[in-house]
C-alpha cells in the first residue's frame, strides 16, 4: 500500500449552516481527493446560536429544563450537534461518489482527562480512523468531544474543533491540516470594526498563538500550540476558496507544498481585542509579600477556576484582570480574606501581536502615545515577547483598535 497524504479538513459551524454552503465544503474535500491527497474530515456542529443544531442552540434547550444541570448530562448533549454534523456530512460525501464514515469522537479514540465543558486531550488511539483510511474511506469526525478513560463523554470547550483537528493532524502526520471558515484567513484586525483589514498571508505558530489569545477567533490557540510541538502546517481559508488564506508554520515553509515563502518577523502583525473584562483590586495589607497572601490569593481563584490576566503586584496593592462572568465567584473566594476587594466590569482588553517586536525599543511607547491621542485611557499594562495589551473601556474598543491599526500601518501588509 502506498503511503497515504493526508490532510484534515476541519469545517466550521459557519461553513456548514446551510446545504449551500455545505455543498461548498464538499467541493473542498473532493478537491483534495483529486490532488490526490486523503482527507480526514473534522466537523463542527452546524451553524451558529438559534440554528437547530448549534451548540448555543442545545445549551439554551437544556437551561429552559434546568439553569444549573449537571455537567455529565450537559456534555452528553452538546456533542449531539457534531455527531450530527458528521452523518449529514458523511452522506453528502457518499452522495458525490467518495465512501465516507462518520465517527463519533470517541470512535475515532480521543481520549480526555475529565474535566467538563473544557476537557483537554490526553492521548488518541486512532485505529479505527486507520481503518477507515485502509478501507478506502473517508472518515468524518465529529469534533469537540471526546470521552475519558471511564467512558464518560466529554467536550473540549469553545475551539474545541480545532484541537480535534490538530490533535488528529498530529497522530495521523497529516502533510497539513487546512481550517475552512467563513472569511479568507486571518486578518490584521477584526474585519467587523475594519471591513478592508488585509488578509496575513503568512504568520508564524507564535504570532498565531498570541493573536488566538488576544482574542482573534479564527483559530483557537490551543490547535496552533499542538501543531507547532509537531511541525505540522495549517491553512486557515475561505470554505467558498480551494486556496490562499493564512499559511502558519516554522520560518519558512517546506512541508505540505507551501512553497518557500518566509514567514516575516514584523514589528507588529496585528490587533487583538477580548471584550467583557473586569479589573480586580485588592488592598488591606502593608505587604502582601511577607503576609505570604499573594500566593494565597491566587491559589484560591486557581482552585476555583478563575483565569487572571495583566497582573500587577506591589507591597501594598495587587490589581489583574478576570472574565466578567467570574465576578461572583471571584468575590465569594476573596471575601473570607477579609481585605479590601473592588472588582469593577466594563473593561476589554486590546493588544497588539508581532513576532518582531521583541528587543524593539519604543514599541510601548508608540501604543501609549497613540491610544493617548485618541482619549482612550489606559488602565492596565503587560507585555511579552510577541504582544503588548493595555486594558482599556470597553466603549472605546473601536476607537482604540482603529487607531493602533492606523499607527502600525496594519492596511499595507
């Protein structure tokens, strides 16, 4: 038997909302099968909140039943919309001559830990999706699920198709794995506040990562980071498009046919955005640090599950950033400390992603001076290697983000 090129084709809910679009998908997979490539399949479930089988749409069913149902029942639920996803697809694909099998997430053997509504993947015994590829079959995954070693079904959280992408182009060493959604790649800025930000035709797994982290919702981080352990390449593009999008890798391409296009440290790539934010403070102590509290604290909102973000720590004062819908929680854990806490939503956070900015003097300055001409007050700072974030209000997203695209010149790339 020859050996098999394989590419995973990973199709959005937005890429299969409809049998138009469907049949545009379709079209990609039997592309693929001309070139003579092998496509393995991983679907979403299909469209968006308010279509029948969307994940939003089964979640809202299930909370006019009961607003706090248990996680176990709500995972096992909100994996129907793949698997769903997954048979309409896999019968599209037989109805076009190419043999395909739907499988479920654990059928195709992804293992989790056991971790509800955001489980991560622990490993993949993937030999019935070799099976199904001997056979001379396409296998059609549905993603976001998988079950854990007791056999309890799980989700992989919001992205969770991508990591099932990723995971799966990793076990299978596919040539590359291809991201089909409903824009042309990933875009400097986001195309609803700049409808003409320019496609990046080329980026590197780590400004990827950043941007996904930012708050770019083209990729989830998580399926760039897998990706990038293994080397293996992905193409983010249009399902309505057989090529162009994004190219992401390592430097420069030599692997999956990309051709030699270097991937560019740029000063700055592009602009990220992450809305509904809320700024904690907590004062009370002389010093946090010989109280031993710091620790503590964040200890605390780590068992609780609470994500902190820009943080800062002085002796006398401790600020960071929380998701708006972990207020309560967050309050409820600090409060038997019996310091001085003030959580305050209304934030967001705005960042600005190049691979090329490390080591670059004047970068922050540049970001402070023009969020400053524009009014747009800043009331949190970090930074690293590849992204400085400022937290800003969240009515000034707009205005801030249009304006650092302006300054970094983000139309011309």
């Amino acid at each position: 038997m020859s050996v098999l090129r394989i590419v995973v084709q990973k199709f959005g809910g937005s890429s299969l909302a409809n049998a138009s679009i469907r049949n545009e998908a379709l079209q990609r997979v039997w592309e693929a099968v001309e070139l003579g490539l092998t496509p393995v399949v991983v679907v979403s479930a299909m469209g968006r909140g308010g279509d029948p089988y969307a994940t939003d749409t089964l979640l809202s069913l299930l909370y006019e039943v009961n607003p706090e149902a248990d996680v176990v029942n709500t995972d096992l639920l909100l994996s129907c919309g793949e698997i769903i996803s997954a048979a309409i697809f896999a019968v599209g694909l037989q109805k076009l001559g190419l043999p395909a099998v739907a499988l479920t997430g654990w059928q195709s053997g992804i293992y989790t830990d056991d971790v509800h509504l955001g489980a991560r993947v622990q490993a993949v015994h993937a030999e019935k999706i070799w099976d199904v590829l001997k056979a001379g079959k396409i296998p059609v995954v549905a993603g976001f699920q998988g079950v854990t070693a007791q056999g309890t079904i799980t989700t992989l959280g919001r992205g969770g198709s991508d990591t099932t992408a990723a995971v799966l182009g990793v076990v299978l060493q596919a040539e590359r794995v291809e991201i089909f959604t409903d824009v042309d790649g990933i875009k400097t800025a986001d195309p609803q506040l700049i409808p003409d930000a320019p496609t990046l035709r080329v980026l590197s797994y780590r400004e990827v990562v950043e941007l996904a982290h930012m708050g770019a919702k083209v990729l989830h981080p998580r399926a760039a980071e897998i990706t990038m352990e293994e080397g293996i390449p992905i193409q983010v593009l249009s399902v309505t498009q057989s090529s162009g999008g994004t190219m992401i890798g390592h430097g420069v391409k030599t692997k999956g046919g990309f051709g030699s296009e270097p991937v560019l440290d740029r000063v700055v790539t592009g602009i990220a955005h992450l809305g509904k934010r809320a700024q904690v403070k907590i004062a009370g102590l002389q010093d946090f640090h010989s109280s031993g509290l710091g620790p503590q604290i964040f200890q605390r909102l780590a068992t609780a599950g609470v994500s902190v973000d820009l943080i800062f720590m002085s002796p006398d004062l401790i600020a960071f950033v929380i998701d708006e819908t972990k207020m309560e929680v967050t309050q409820n854990v600090l409060t038997p400390l019996d310091l001085n806490v003030k959580i305050k939503k209304g934030f967001a956070k705005v960042s600005v992603v190049g691979a090329g900015m490390h080591g670059v003097p004047g970068v922050m300055a540049r970001v402070v001076n023009c969020l400053e001409r524009e009014g747009v007050q800043i009331f949190q700072t970090t930074d690293s290697h590849a992204n400085i974030s400022c937290l800003v209000l969240e009515e000034h997203i707009p205005q801030a983000v249009q304006a650092l695209y302006r300054e970094f010149s983000l139309d011309r790339i």
